[in-house]
C-alpha cells in the first residue's frame, strides 16, 4: 500500500484568481532551478518527489542499484509520492516553496 504522506499543518495555499494552477507551480519550479543553492538537499530531495509526481504522475521506475547513492534518494523521494495527484502535487511543491522562501 502506499505511503501516508503528513497532512500539511495549514491550508493548502490559495491560488491567486489571475494565476492558474499549472503557472503558479511552473513559476515556483522556475525560481527553484535558478536558486537551487538556496535549498537544502532535503528540501531539494522534498520538491523533487513532488515535481516528478505533479509531471508523470507514480514512480513505476526500478530502483536504482543502491551503489548510486544520489540517483537513489531521488527514486525514493518521487516513491514516497506514490498515489498523489498531479494537481495535489503540484500545491504541495508550491507550499513548499512558499514555506522556505523568504
């Protein structure tokens, strides 16, 4: 059965009338890819599994071999997402962006 991802502490965040679903995330992926230094690789692991699940939906990928630590991580992370919408993950990375930005 699939993980049971944690419930978010607050409501999912609203999205602004003028911007829809799928721009509000495309933006956020944008600021993270020309700011990734400013994320920790937990949250960067975090936002990955989120984006890989809002864009092809679940991992039915083989793991990769356990010597490439990083690929991984990775797998394990879009994994951990199995079962989630595309819609569901894109507000979780959008909040999750929006909770490590400033």
């Amino acid at each position: 059965s699939p993980p049971i991802l944690p419930t978010p502490s607050r409501s999912p965040p609203t999205i602004p009338e003028s911007k829809g679903l799928n721009d509000l995330f495309e933006e956020k992926a944008d600021y993270v890819t020309k700011n990734v230094g400013d994320f920790s690789n937990e949250d960067l692991l975090d936002l990955y599994g989120f984006f890989k699940q809002a864009k092809f939906g679940d991992n039915d990928t083989n793991c990769p071999v356990f010597w490439k630590y990083a690929a991984k991580r990775k797998w394990e992370a879009w994994k951990s997402r199995t079962g989630l919408s595309s819609d569901a993950a894109k507000k979780r990375y959008i909040e999750k962006v929006e909770k490590l930005i400033p």
